[in-house]
C-alpha cells in the first residue's frame, strides 16, 4: 500500500536543516516538497516500493499507509522468512 502525508500533520520537518526528512530518506525520489504548501508529499504513488522508511522517520507522525491503520508501522519490524 502506498503512503500519503496528512497535510494537516505534516510541517515540513520544521526545524530540521535538510528540510523534510521523507524526502532524503526515500530510496526512489518520490517524496517531495510541494513549495507552494510548504508539505511533503508522494509525488508517484503507484511507484512506492513500500518500504515505509518515510512512516518511520517522519517526526510528525504525517506520514501514512492506505489501508494498514490498524498497524503501528512505529513497532521495530523482522523480516519475514519464507
């Protein structure tokens, strides 16, 4: 499932002096800065590997994933052996 930033939420990682986080941590360049809100946002949803690095880090807690609301993305993650 792809993510989205809650705009209400997000701020940009204010204080932070890379700007918003989402955007140097995401492996293929999809979080962006939209300039004119001042907010990241997933410019290519259908494009996200879904390795939720964004959720992870986001300070705000702005970031989030259609469909698994049910889950605390938050909780240290194991990988799944098959």
């Amino acid at each position: 499932m792809p993510t989205y930033v809650d705009p209400n939420a997000c701020t940009a990682c204010q204080g932070e002096h890379q700007g918003p986080l989402c955007v140097y941590i995401c492996p293929n360049d999809l979080m962006v800065l939209d300039q004119d809100q001042n907010k990241g946002f997933n410019q290519e949803p259908e494009m996200c590997s879904e390795c939720y690095a964004c959720v992870k880090l986001c300070p705000e807690e702005a970031i989030h994933v259609r469909g698994l609301s049910l889950i605390h993305i938050s909780e240290p993650t194991r990988p799944l052996y098959i």
